[in-house]
C-alpha cells in the first residue's frame, strides 16, 4: 500500500515537472515577471532534489530486499 503511493506520488511529480518543462516562457506576449521566473527555477530545483531523494530511497529499499 505505502509503495503504491509513493509510486503514485512520483508519477505525479514527474507529470508536474514535464509540464512545467513544456511551457513555453520564452514568448514575449506571456513573458512572466523576473520573480516568476525565479520561483520557477527554484521549484524545479527543489522538485529534482525531492525526485533524487526518492530514488536514493527506492534504491536503499532495492537493497534491503535484495
């Protein structure tokens, strides 16, 4: 059960992070403030380390049952 939805939560941070990767900000009729921009970045950032925490984690679990 708990795997289930730790499964589940990363498919949803990985389909969060392809959107984010998807939208286009480049375009000068929806360039969005320099301070969305930022946050932007930092909640790639800050995803990219939770999603290396979890594979770090499922790695270490791999292991222990291995």
């Amino acid at each position: 059960m708990a795997e289930q939805q730790l499964m589940q939560s990363i498919g949803r941070i990985e389909r969060a992070l392809s959107r984010l990767e998807r939208t286009d900000f480049s375009s000068s009729s929806a360039a969005p403030h320099s301070e969305l921009v930022e946050r932007h970045e930092r909640l790639k950032a800050a995803t990219q380390a939770a999603m290396n925490d979890l594979d770090r984690l499922l790695a270490s679990k791999g292991r222990e049952n291995g």
